[in-house]
C-alpha cells in the first residue's frame, strides 16, 4: 500500500501530521533533497513545500517520466 508524505520546514509541515501523513521536516536544501530521494520508492504522493520545491527542481525533474512518485508543491 502506498503512503503520502509531506517534505517542508517544520513550522509548515506539521499539520498534515493531524490529518494521518507522513511528515518530513527538513531544515536545508540538501535535507530535502535526501529525504525525496530515500523515500521516492514508498510514497505514491510527496508534497513539498514551495521553498523546498525551487531549491530541490533538478531533484524532482528525475521523477518526472515515472508513474510513481507524484510529487505536488503546496504553499508554506
């Protein structure tokens, strides 16, 4: 079964954790980028905040011809 995670500053991302997903609170540029990484395989859906999103692009684009990880921004 396939999970939804969240990836963002932990400020932003701790409410979806009420609301049953899987948060990963991430405080530099690189922490997100592994984190995508080390959970790309598991998670059907990834969210990542905005920030995180434009400093981790090159990162996201490698997931961009799978079917799996949809990977979606979400305001901060």
């Amino acid at each position: 079964m396939y999970k939804i995670g969240v990836i963002g500053d932990k400020q932003s991302v701790q409410g979806f954790k009420a609301v049953g997903l899987d948060v990963f609170d991430c405080n530099t540029r690189e922490d997100a980028k592994n984190t995508l990484h080390k959970i790309a395989d598991d998670y059907a859906i990834i969210y990542v905040t905005e920030s995180f999103y434009d400093q981790i692009k090159e990162s996201i684009y490698e997931y961009n011809e799978e079917r799996l990880p949809a990977i979606i921004p979400i305001p901060g």
